[in-house]
C-alpha cells in the first residue's frame, strides 16, 4: 500500500531535490547522527563560545581537531609559514594589485598599495560563521573561500573601520 502523500513529506521530497539536506534519507528523515549546527539559531550565546555544557575537555578536543583541519587543508608549507608569520597573505584574483591579510580568530585585512582601489570603504571585513566554530577551523574555510570563491566574499563581507576578533569563534 502506497503512503498518502502529504503536506510535510511533499515539502520534504522537493527540499530533498533543491539542495535539501544530504542527510536525507528516501522520506526525508535526517539521520540524527550527523550534526546540522546551521539548522539551529545561535543568536543566545554568549561570544566566543561553543554554548551550554561545551567543558574545558569539549574546547581542547575540539581546538585539537581543527588544527588538524586547518593544517591539512592549507597543506604543510603553508601552514608552516601561518606559524612563522602569524598571517597569511593571499592577493586577490578579481582587484589586481589587492592582497587579503588573514590571521587566525580576527577580521580579514585588505591590504591596497598606493593606485589600487578597494571596493570596500575601510580596510577590515567581518565574516563570522553561522554557528560557533574553533578559530583555526574557520580561518581555514575562509582561506579556501578567498583562494576558490572571492566572488562570495565581494558579496557577504561586512567593510569595518578597525580589527576586531571574531565572534562565533571560540
């Protein structure tokens, strides 16, 4: 016997087919042992946290962790050269000329020489993820999303006037 289609299964199957979650299964049933931290608001917590009942253990395990994403996302000569430097610089594929400073848990810097234009009127973007993510982790995903997806950036980066550290980065 075939199941009645209704209102919620319907909208789950064409969520499924537009992009909807890939956790999905055939009835749009969310297998609960993947976390989906954007489907959730994180607009309670305080800054710099992971949330209520993350302990010391949870921050270092999860710190742990995104060092070794970071690390193996930006390969080993990169990385080496974040810890000497205390930044990296990555020029801008779009602004020739323009040069975007990342350091871990801050704003992105955008660094012009004299002649070039910046699109932005202050020399600081804020991007902070949707939910809370350990510093090393997220400046890794801005990294690739300024090397691979600048047009992104040009579009959602909030132009600041000064430096300031992120706010859902612990």
């Amino acid at each position: 016997m075939a199941h009645p289609i209704t209102l919620p299964s319907w909208l789950r199957r064409l969520s499924g087919r537009f992009g909807g979650s890939p956790s999905a299964g055939a009835e749009g049933a969310v297998d609960p042992a993947i976390e989906q931290p954007w489907r959730k608001r994180w607009d309670h917590l305080p800054k710099r946290t992971a949330g209520y009942g993350f302990t010391h253990a949870d921050y270092a395990e999860a710190r742990r962790r995104a060092r070794e994403v970071a690390r193996s996302t930006l390969g080993e000569e990169t990385w080496r050269r974040l810890q000497r430097q205390g930044y990296l610089d990555l020029p801008s594929q779009r602004i020739p000329g323009m040069v975007y400073r990342l350091r871990v848990g801050r704003r992105i810097e955008v660094l012009c020489p004299p002649g070039v234009v910046s699109p932005w009127p202050w020399d600081f973007l804020c991007i902070n993820p949707t939910y809370p993510l350990p510093e090393e982790e997220f400046f890794a995903q801005l990294y690739l999303y300024l090397r691979d997806r600048e047009d992104i950036v040009l579009k959602v980066a909030a132009p600041q006037p000064w430096d300031q550290a992120l706010g859902r980065t612990f």
